[in-house]
C-alpha cells in the first residue's frame, strides 16, 4: 500500500451555505499528470465528519492501492459545518432530530451535486468513472443522490431501511435507481430493522443488486464487510 498525501480541502457556498469537503488525489509522476482517476464520493455516518475513520479507512485502500480518488463532505451539522467541532451522541442526536423533521434530503442534494460540479473542473478526474459509497446516514442521503444524479454509475449503500420515518422520499427514490448496488445489513443492527432494511432494498429498481448480511451491530463497516464494498467498487470503476 502507498502512503496517501494529505487531502485537499475545499469550501464551497451553495444557496448560501458552507459546505465543507475533501478530496484525495493518488500520487502520480510528473510523465503521467495527464491521467484521469476514478472517484469514489463517501458518505459518512450520522455521528461523524468527512475526516472521519470511516472515510480514512476507504481512502487509504482505494487512493493507496488502487489508484482511485476519494472525496467527501461534512453532513447536515456534522464536521466543519458546526460552530464548534463536535462528533459523537450529541451530533447523532441532532441528526436524528433533523432527519425526523423531513428537510434535510434536498439540501444535501444540492451540496452534493455542487461538490461534483466542482471536482469535475480538475483536470485529473474522470467524470465517466464515479461510484458512490455511504452506508447509514450516507444511505438516507446517499439514495436521493444516486437516483437523481446519472453521473454516479454504482453504489455501495445499506445500514438504513424504512423502518425509520420519514420514508417517503427514500420509497420514491429507490424505485429510480437503475444502477448497480450493492447493499449491506448488520446481523445484529439495534438501529434498523431486517424488515426496514429488506424493505429498502426490495424497492431498488436496479437489476443489478446484491443484498449482504454481516456478523455485527451497527459499527463501521472492517474486515470482510470493508473488503466486499472495495472489491464492489473496483468492478465498477475498473
């Protein structure tokens, strides 16, 4: 594995808002500047921050050994987007409260889709080779996205089902996504129930989809489930 240079750090106004990301570029000699990487946008979790070891975790595998661009974005009242930094129970609890409340979807869609506006304008992006990876809250955001944006051409989703209201929006947008997924679910997930979950996934119009159970509760994905979505993500990008 290659050591992965320090990302590069973004902040974007949209509609008025901060919206605070990062991008990881692979290190490349000056005899090929001119190549385009994959990319590979992730999610984070309801309780974290685009710097956090979820995010690592995924861009250390796929920027160090595989040649892959990763980026993210803080959440709703995640990250750098707070006044004061915070993670843990307090912002998962301010995140529940803001899901509950219905307004969050389409303003993280239109943080999203400016953030891949502007990582398009880098000269080493490819912008036919986009995948998108979030489990958890990035799933309750990361569907919408999927659906509506056909510049991302796969998914890795999961942790997240119907069984958390409000569901209607996920409902709408899961039966617009035709691309390949690959959807995970924890064995012993206390948040989300097996029948929220399947649920969810049923709704996914793709023909291309695999559902994958892990041993575990609801924690960032390691070990074989952590694998499964890299091997995921390279069959569609590469």
């Amino acid at each position: 594995m290659h050591p992965i240079s320090s990302p590069i750090d973004f902040v974007l106004e949209v509609n008025q808002r901060k919206v605070p990301f990062c991008l990881w570029v692979p290190q490349q000699p000056n005899t090929e500047s001119s190549k385009k990487f994959p990319l590979v946008l992730v999610g984070h979790g309801g309780s974290g921050h685009k710097k956090s070891q979820l995010v690592l975790d995924i861009a250390q595998i796929l920027v160090g050994q595989h040649q892959i661009a990763v980026a993210a974005i803080d959440g709703p009242v995640h990250g750098d987007r707070r006044e004061v930094f915070n993670d843990g129970p307090i912002v998962r609890q301010e995140f529940r409260d803001l899901w509950q409340s219905g307004n969050s979807v389409d303003t993280m869609l239109e943080d999203w889709q400016a953030s891949i506006d502007h990582l398009l304008k880098q000269p080493n992006i490819d912008p036919n080779r986009i995948a998108w990876y979030g489990i958890s809250m990035g799933t309750a955001y990361g569907l919408p996205l999927v659906a509506a944006d056909a510049r991302i051409k796969a998914s890795a989703l999961g942790m997240w089902g119907t069984c958390r209201t409000p569901n209607e929006r996920l409902i709408q947008d899961a039966i617009k996504v035709t691309t390949p997924v690959l959807f995970q679910t924890k064995q012993d997930d206390e948040i989300f129930t097996k029948e929220g979950q399947q649920h969810l996934y049923d709704l996914i119009a793709s023909s291309q989809k695999e559902l994958r159970s892990y041993p575990g509760g609801h924690t960032d994905p390691k070990t074989n489930q952590l694998d499964d979505i890299v091997e995921f993500l390279i069959s569609q990008l590469k």
